[in-house]
C-alpha cells in the first residue's frame, strides 16, 4: 500500500510539470503583453520595467527561472496589482473559494447521496420521483443558469436572502452563502443522487445481499452496512471529475454572486494578461486537482479490497 | 448462402421463418416506445429546422442596432413606437409624482417608496403609469406644457421616422436592368465617379488608400504589439501582392458599399418627402426607383416604429427574437460540429492505439492520461482570454480537450473486437490494417460513439455558452445562449425578459437533447438502463 501511495505521488510530478510548462508558454507566446496600456510607455521606461521583471531574458531561461521559484513555493509578483506578490493575492482568496468548494461538495454528497437511496428504496413512488425529477433538472440546467435564477428569484423577487457578498468577508451573514453553494452543487447533486439510485438498485440485486436477507439481518443493517460500501463506489469514482467540475463551476459562481474567490482573480488577470497571476492561479487549481484525483483513488482502493495496489 | 440482395430468411428448428433484424432496426424498436426520448427527438428537430432555416423567418436582422428601441419589453400587440411612447409617459407620470403634480394618496405614496427602496422600478413604472392615465381620463391630472411638447415629439417620430433597405441596385444599359452586383470593378467605379461628380483617378486612389488602410487594421488586430509603421509597410507589400482577382472583388465590395450608403441616402431623403406630401401612406411598402444617375433601385420603406418585438430588445435596441434564433444557430452549430471533429480525432487516435497496440498503444494512452490530468476548462479559458476571440478559435479550443473520452471508449472497443473470429477470417485473407480498421471495427463499434457523442452534444453546448456567459466566447455582434445570458446578468431586475426567454430556450434544448441521449442509450444497450 505505502509502495502504492509513493508510486502515485511520484506520478503526479509529470502532470504538474505539463501543467506549469503548457500554461507559462501559452501565455508567453500570446500576442500583446502586461505593459500595454492605452498609453505607450517611453521605450526606456519599459525597457526598464522589463529589466525588472526578468522579461528581457530569453525565454527558456525566464522559464527555468520561474520553475526554481516555483520549487521554492514563490509564484512571483504580480504585474497588475504592484504591490503584492501572487502568493499573497492567492493565500487572500483561496481559502474563500475552498470553502465555497468544499460546502457545495459536502450538499451535493449528503443531499445526493441520501435521496439516491431513498429513491431506491421506494422505486416507482413519489421519493423516486421527485428527486429524479429534479436531478433531471440540475442535469440540463447549466451553472450560469442556474446562479442567475436563483439570485432573480430569492435575493430579487421574495428578497429572503442577500443578493451577493461572501460571509467570511465580516460584514454579512452567513446567508449570503447559500445561493452560491446551491447553484455550484445542483448539477453534481444531480449526477450522485442518479448513481447513488442506479448502483444501489444494482447492488441490492446482488447474492451477498439476498445471503444477509436470507440470514434474517435487519433490513437497516443491510442497507447501511453492506449494501453502501458496494454501491458507494461509483460515486467515489466520480468525484475525481466533480471535483474539477467544481473547480471551473466556481469561476461563474464567483463572478454572478461576487465572492472575492481564486475564480474571479483568474478570469480578471486572463483579460489583464497578468503572465505570473494567471500561471499562479492555474497551478495552485491543478495541485488541488491532482491531491483530489490522488486521494480518491486511495479511497477507492480502501473500499474496494478486489484492487491490489502494485 | 444468401446472396447479398435477398432477404435474410431463415427458418428455424420447428421450420418457422425466422426474420433477421439489425441492431438498428432493434434498437429503433425500442426508442419507439420511450415517449420522453421521442419527444426530445422532436423538439431536437425543430430546433435544428429553426436554426438551419433562421434565413428564411421574417426576422430583423439579428445585429441591426436601433438605439431608439433600447430595451423595450416583449409585447404581441404592441408596436415599438406604442411601447416608446408608453415609456415615455411612464417617465413623464414619475416625473409628475415627484413634483407632486400627480396625487396618488399617502398610502399609495408608502407603497411607491417601498418599491424604490427594493429595485422594484418596474412596478413604480407601471403603477403611476395606470393610474395617471386613470387620473387624466377622469380629468383630475393634466400634462403640463413641456410634457405635451415632449409626448408630441415623440409622437411625431413615430408617425415620420422611417427607414430605407436597399434590395438590389440596376443600371439601365439599353433599355435592360443589369444588377450592378454584376458589373466589374471598372463600370462600378465610373458610376459611382459620375455620381459625385469626381474624377475617376481620384476615386481609384482613395479606393486604394482605403484597401490598405483596412488592410493595417486587420494586421493590427490580429498582433498587438506591431508598431504602426510596421503594419503600414506590412500592408503595402500584402497590397502589392494582391492577385488581379483580389483586388477586384475587394475594390468592388468597397465602391459598392459606398454606391448602396449614398443610394439609401436619397432613397431615405425621397421617401420622406412622399410621405410628408401624403400622410395616409401605408408601409411598408416595395419600389423600383428611378435615380438619376443613370441607375434604379429595389427599395424597401418601412416605418422604424412599426416593428413588433415579441420577446424584446436588448440595450442596443436588437430583436432578441432574432438573436435568440440565431444564437441557436450558434450554439447548435458549434456542438454539432465540435462533436462530430472530437469523434474523429477520438476513432483516430482510439483505433490505432486499440488494434496496433504495444508501444504505439502505451504512448498514446499515457498522453491521453496525462491530458486527462490537466484542469481543461482553465487552460481553453486561458486560451480564449489571450489568443483572438473568434469562433473558430473557441471551437479549436473545445475540440481539441473533447476526444480524450471518445478516444479510449474506441480503444476498449477495438480491443475486445480484435480477437474475434470475423477479424481473424479477414485477417488470413488477406485484408490490410486499414481495411480491417475501417471495414470492420469501426462499423462495429460505431453505435456507442453514436450514442456517447449523443450524450456529448449537451456538454459541449454547455461549455461553448460557459465561456461566452465569461465574454471569452462568442463575440459581439454574433450572439450565443451564453452570450445572451451574460448580457443579461447585470440588469435582470430591470430587464428580465433578456435572462428568461435565452435560458428557456437552452434549457428546453439541453432537456430535450438529454432525454433523447437516455432514451438512445437505452436502446442500444438495454443493459445500461439503471446506470448513469
């Protein structure tokens, strides 16, 4: 198992390495730089600020440089907002964005995974329905649907919850995260609660289950205790995807109900061409991507004792 | 043996004839008998009649902009001069209540500053508007002076704003109409040097002037970092490489245009004065006009204030009807294509690395590994924010991160295909790799692609309207259901016919298309019913 573990943590330093790679040359090969503004800057000027930054050097060796500060845990400073560094701008957003994140994961994971059962369980009744029915929805509903509706509807039209704002910003409520952890986790509620409901009806078809029945066990004892480590794991498998589903999905999120996340700083430095801000927030996305991907497999072989881990 | 135009009879043990059924034909069956899929194909195929035939549908055009029409509301009985003059007389009755001209009583008053202090301006508007007019019926409230001067201002647009559509421009040559579309750039250009009086050595230089200006300006877009001197010189070489025909149809497109803006001039200029001769006009009307150049017209007159905006307009005074329709296209457009290229990249890269296998096989699906590892989503916004936001590039950047999944599903299926007899009977006879390939294991594998690109459609739709909603997409004046939102988001409690009827309209689509992509799943593999 160690062996397991050691093995995949060494095979996430490729995936990193494409990443940093593939983002630091798209954004350099790109036409229009950060020092263009509507004024142009006297050649010397410019010269000058290029010297500083490290942008007069050719481009593998920028390259190599930023990769060493990269190793070191230094993303750079930003060349829009000239006082901070990019990690002080991403350590001020990011733990709001994890917990938007983590808050629509853990709704989507109750809600999805409770009703799944209960829909079942009581196949063809009105619990099956319902929830179906409204996965249904979160299904063809996009995000940026979603988001805006939700806002028209409760913070607009019957005004019980605010508008937009983040809570841990201190001056508002805890409300102002509701509607944006609903809208991020309506569609990854949708997609558990319809596997949940399909690989329970499957495992409940399944020998070991009709043995426990046979044997007279409590019908609560066979649903929580054997029948959910079965049917659990497709939904282990799937929160790898969701996890970057999330990720992206927090971009609209931040943008409709104004939470000062990673995701609004992202699309903000793309349209200001902020080469260390951009390259900055692409990583710290994949590393969470890539820990996330890296624990569910572990989870996934925890659960599941037929995978053998060389 | 049956020959291959027979039909497939056979009989089986207890002599009954036994009639052999494709795996289509089976699972035709069966999609038959799931309504929901059903329904979800018919709606798909409206959707796709609308947005194939968008032309042919009297729609305005979806990027003429008449600033006039700023946001108007839907309405089926209303004209957009009705609404222009509604809005107008809803300013004026606000305006009227805050002087204090207009009583509506103190409770009534509460209610009206309540709604001001909650962003509800549309029911102020709506409110003072029923009762002023109520009031004035009643004789108990008055226009004042300046507002009867305003009502009438613009009332008198209404009745004389008028706008001119060129149909088609003809010039007389011996008693016959020739469609200057026709014509080359040589006649054009004497016209049109006629017209204005000029000499025709001086036209040809400010065509020409013109050509290279337009060409720096495409050399600017296109690389931001070019000085203009650069681009200057740039453009004269481009220009000076221009092909005979090149510059022709450039330099006819350019005359043209400037023929058709002074034609619409005049046109515009002579329909007014008939109008203001005869009042009782009715528009819109067609003619063939004689201009005086030596040239007529197809000219079409309609009133600007006559327009029907059935689900609105948005803040430049666009149909949204039409836009919506054509950013369907749009939308449609991109996921149909965008799907159909991923599954070709995907059957490409999935079937060599599937029957090849060995190394071929291990590099290709390390690489597919390793993109499957990278946050897609943020490098294509990355892509779109940096690189120009045109359609092809948006729809390169989807393609290009879509085949991962199609790839793999083909190379499970080419694997498992590999070893079966049929392949290996081709094989001895003779058949080469791309044969066997393209004969035999695509066409066999070919129903789950069908039904998994199916299933794609919704996702790629989604994601094109994801990037337009962030204005990384879709550019104005086009428009896509994302785009649409996008705009919209700001101002919905102003304005919400902009955000309601774009997202019915998509999500009615993606409804239908899931629907159809279950119900296909399901009948080509029954199996899968209870699985996601």
């Amino acid at each position: 198992m160690s062996k397991y573990i050691i093995k995949r943590l060494i095979g996430m330093i490729p995936t990193l390495l494409v990443i940093v790679t593939l983002s630091f040359f798209i954004v350099r090969i790109a036409p229009g730089g950060p020092f263009d503004g509507e004024r142009a800057l006297p050649e010397v000027i410019k010269r000058n600020i290029e010297a500083k930054y490290h942008m007069d050097e050719p481009l593998i060796q920028q390259y190599g440089r930023y990769l060493f500060d990269v190793l070191r845990g230094d993303l750079g400073p930003s060349y829009k907002y000239k006082d901070h560094d990019v990690n002080s701008l991403i350590f001020n957003s990011l733990p709001n964005s994890i917990i938007l994140g983590c808050m629509a994961m853990a709704v989507a994971l109750v809600f999805g995974i409770s009703l799944g059962i209960t829909a079942a369980l009581k196949q063809n009744t009105v619990l099956d329905y319902v929830p179906m029915a409204l996965a249904a929805l979160g299904l063809s509903i996009p995000l940026f649907v979603v988001g805006p509706l939700l806002q028209y509807i409760f913070a607009m039209q019957l005004k019980i919850l605010p508008t937009s704002g983040w809570f841990m910003d201190g001056e508002t409520t805890f409300a102002t995260a509701v509607l944006p952890v609903v809208s991020l986790s309506f569609a990854y509620y949708a997609d558990v609660a319809r596997l949940t409901r399909s690989s329970m009806l499957e495992t409940l078809r399944s020998d070991y289950i009709r043995t426990a029945k046979a044997k007279g066990m409590k019908q609560s004892t066979i649903i929580f205790k054997h029948a959910m480590k079965g049917a659990m794991l497709p939904i282990v498998s799937y929160l790898g995807p969701a996890f970057a589903g999330i990720i992206t999905g927090s971009i609209v999120v931040e943008q409709v109900f104004r939470v000062p996340g990673l995701g609004k700083f992202f699309v903000q430095s793309s349209f200001n061409r902020d080469y260390t801000l951009i390259v900055g927030v692409v990583i710290v996305y994949s590393t969470i991507l890539v820990i996330m991907n890296f624990l569910v497999d572990i989870v996934y072989s925890l659960l599941d004792p037929r995978i053998t881990y060389k | 043996m049956f020959s291959k135009k027979k039909k497939n009879v056979t009989t089986n043990e207890f002599n009954q004839i036994v009639e052999g059924t494709s795996l289509t034909k089976e699972a035709w069956k069966r999609l038959k008998k799931n309504k929901m899929a059903i329904l979800g194909l018919i709606v798909v195929i409206i959707y796709a009649l609308i947005a194939i035939c968008a032309d042919m549908f009297p729609l305005y055009p979806y990027d003429e902009v008449v600033t006039e029409h700023q946001h108007l509301k839907p309405s089926f009985s209303k004209t957009s001069g009705e609404l222009m003059l509604e809005k107008k007389m809803q300013d004026l009755y606000y305006n009227a209540w805050k002087q204090g001209r207009l009583v509506v009583g103190e409770e009534n008053d509460a209610m009206i500053k309540n709604w001001i202090a909650n962003d509800k301006t549309n029911k102020v508007w709506s409110y003072l508007l029923e009762a002023g007019e109520a009031q004035r019926a009643a004789g108990a409230f008055e226009w004042s002076k300046s507002d009867l001067s305003a009502i009438e201002k613009v009332e008198d647009k209404i009745q004389n704003d008028v706008m001119v559509t060129i149909n088609g421009l003809y010039k007389n040559v011996n008693g016959k109409n020739t469609n200057l579309k026709k014509l080359n750039y040589n006649e054009i250009a004497d016209i049109y040097a006629s017209m204005l009086g000029l000499d025709r050595a001086v036209l040809d230089t400010s065509v020409e002037k013109e050509l290279k200006m337009a060409l720096v300006n495409e050399i600017k877009s296109k690389d931001s970092e070019i000085s203009t001197e650069d681009a200057t010189a740039q453009a004269e070489i481009d220009f000076a490489n221009f092909s005979e025909k090149d510059f022709e149809t450039k330099a006819k497109a350019n005359v043209y245009g400037k023929i058709e803006t002074q034609v619409k001039r005049d046109a515009l200029k002579t329909v007014k004065a008939n109008l203001k001769e005869n009042p009782s006009q009715t528009f819109p009307y067609e003619e063939h006009q004689e201009l005086s150049y030596g040239i007529s017209a197809d000219i079409l007159a309609t009133k600007t204030h006559d327009r029907r905006y059935y689900l609105g307009t948005d803040y430049l005074g666009r149909d949204m009807l039409s836009r919506i329709v054509y950013g369907s296209r749009v939308s449609i457009g991109i996921g149909l294509v965008g799907t159909i290229t991923s599954i070709l990249i995907g059957i490409l890269v999935g079937s060599l690395a599937g029957y090849i296998g060995g190394r071929v096989d291990y590099y290709l699906m390390r690489f597919v590994d390793v993109m499957y590892g990278l946050p897609y989503m943020l490098l294509v916004i990355i892509m779109m924010a940096i690189f120009d936001r045109s359609i092809i590039n948006l729809f390169i950047a989807l393609a290009l991160i879509s085949w991962l999944t199609i790839a793999r599903m083909v190379r499970g299926q080419i694997m498992s295909l590999k070893n079966q007899e049929y392949v290996e009977a081709a094989r001895s006879m003779g058949a080469s790799t791309a044969r066997i390939i393209t004969r035999h294991m695509i066409p066999n594998s070919l129903s789950i692609i069908i039904v998994y690109s199916t299933i794609r459609i919704p996702n790629f739709i989604m994601q094109e309207s994801f990037l337009s909603f962030l204005g990384l997409g879709v550019q104005a004046p086009y428009a896509s259901w994302g785009s649409l939102i996008g705009d919209a988001v700001s101002s919905m409690t102003l304005y919400p016919w902009k955000l309601i009827y774009p997202s019915l309209t998509m999500v009615i689509f993606l409804f239908a298309m899931n629907f159809l992509g279950d119900g296909l799943r399901d009948a080509f593999d029954p199996q899968s019913k209870n699985q996601l």
